[in-house]
C-alpha cells in the first residue's frame, strides 16, 4: 500500500529539496510549516497537500500531521535551530528553543504520525536531522549539540521500538547552505575559511543531505535502521590535508 511522505520543514532548504527529488520519483507529498504562502508555492508546484503548523505547538503539530491522511509511507523531520554561543552566553531559554525545535518536535511528530505509519504496513521509513556536532566537539556548539544528541538517542530508541515494521535513520550534516545557516555562510571569506576545514573541501549543499535522505526513504535502504548518517565531506571523523 503506498501513501503520503510527510516532510515537517518541507519548504526549508533541506525539506525543499528533498521534496523535489522525492517528486521526481512519484512519491505523494505532504509538507509543513508555520509560513503559508511559501508552502502553498511548493506544494502548488509539486501537487503534494500541505498544513501550516508551528511545531513548538504539539495540537497544531499534530492536526497538521493528521491531516496528511492515512497511510503514510514516510515521514521526515527538518526543522531545526543553530544556537552558537560559548557556553556563559547560553540562556535557559535558548537551550529550551533548541530541545523543542529539534528534539521535542520530532519525538511529537512521529508520535502523531505513528498510526498511519503503522498502518502503511513494513516499508514506512522515518528521518530525522541530526549535526556532525554531536559526534565531534566543537566550541560554542553546547546548546544545539545537547539538543541533537537527543535527536540521535531518539532515532536509535525508535528504530528499535518500532522494527520491524517502520525503519528510523538520523541524517547529520555539518555546515549546509540553507536559509538557517545564512549568517555563517553569507560572508564569502567566513564561508571559505569553514569549507577548508572539510576534507572535502566544500560546504554541503541542501542536495547533498537530501539525496541521503531520499535514500534513507526508499526501498534501497530496507535493511538499514537505526543508523546515523554523517554527510559532512569528511569533517566529523578526518583531518582536512593542511
Ligand atoms: N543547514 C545546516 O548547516 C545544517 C547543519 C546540520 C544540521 N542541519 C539540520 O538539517 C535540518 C534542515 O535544516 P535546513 O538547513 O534545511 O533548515 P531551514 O532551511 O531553516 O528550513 C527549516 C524548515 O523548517 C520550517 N520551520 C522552522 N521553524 C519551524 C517551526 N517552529 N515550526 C514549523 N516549521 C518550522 C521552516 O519553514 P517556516 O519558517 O515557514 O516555518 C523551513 O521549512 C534541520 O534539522 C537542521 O538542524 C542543518
């Protein structure tokens, strides 16, 4: 039984373009977001349904998802924040934003979500966004690198809470172009001083995650869960050549 692929941040930078690729292979869409002119331009241009939600509000989230219908065959989570301050600058409030956005409303999400993932049958597939943050240590990343280590300790308990009928996989790029990492990436020698820092010697592009986590969704990758998933040219685990 096929059905409806959720993507929660569907109109941002990484949620677009895995929208699109997954629009190219077929697959009936579904996207969320608080603003509701930029969803109703893509989901015009994509045919998918769409939902307006703030996912700090758990009712609304879960309206939004439930009017997605049932079954769906996949659902992903791209909403997420990068708070960096050194740690005496961090405020309560921040590190809150920060477990919300990124981890309290995942965790809402695939609850709400759940039973018409179930009722898709085996196949249904879940991704979440994590950071090369988590796995590597890197300064002024205390708040958003706390709240995506609990997207990765979520994905994994959830891989293994709903196997094996539904798959979950975290994604963890590091520094993507995106609307959210503008302010890092829109100053041309800032954005080249980072890139070199990757072994690969380039940001990541919104594509570059995208395709795994179009991957991750698919057939292709029915016998892997419970994964996390570095797209990150290298970063979290190499020395760049000097
Ligand atoms: N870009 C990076 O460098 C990078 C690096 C590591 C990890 N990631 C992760 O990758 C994922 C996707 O990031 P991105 O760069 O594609 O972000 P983005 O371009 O900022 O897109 C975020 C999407 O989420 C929606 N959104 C934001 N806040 C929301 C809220 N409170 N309620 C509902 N929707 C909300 C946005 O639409 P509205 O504004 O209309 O709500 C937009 O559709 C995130 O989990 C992020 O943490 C990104």
């Amino acid at each position: 039984m096929s059905g409806r692929i959720v993507i929660v941040g569907g109109t941002g930078g990484i949620g677009a373009a895995l929208a699109r690729r997954l629009h190219a292979r077929g697959a009936p869409l579904h996207l969320i977001a608080r603003d509701t002119t930029r969803l109703a331009a893509l989901a015009g241009e994509l045919g998918a349904s769409f939902a307006t939600a703030d996912v700090a509000d758990a009712t609304a989230l879960r309206a939004a998802i439930e009017a997605a219908g049932s079954p769906l065959s996949g659902l992903a989570y791209a909403v997420g924040t990068i708070t960096l301050k050194p740690l005496a600058r961090v405020s309560p409030a921040d590190a809150e934003r920060d477990f919300r956005l990124n981890a309290l409303g995942a965790l809402l999400a695939v609850q709400a979500a759940l039973p018409a993932l179930r009722a898709h049958g085996a196949g249904a597939s879940i991704i979440l966004f994590s950071t090369v943050a988590v796995g590597r240590g890197f300064p002024m990343h205390v708040s958003i690198a706390m709240a995506k280590g609990a997207v990765e300790a979520l994905g994994r308990a959830l891989a293994a809470e709903l196997a094996p009928e539904i798959r979950v996989n975290v994604v963890a790029p590091s520094l993507t172009r995106t609307p959210l990492s503008e302010g890092l990436t829109r100053n041309a020698a800032m954005a080249e001083a980072i890139a070199r820092q990757h072994p690969l010697r380039r940001l990541g592009e919104a594509e570059d995650a995208a395709a795994m986590a179009a991957f991750l969704l698919g057939p292709e990758a029915s016998w892997i869960t419970g994964q996390v998933i570095a797209v990150d040219g290298g970063r979290g685990t190499l020395e760049p050549k000097p």
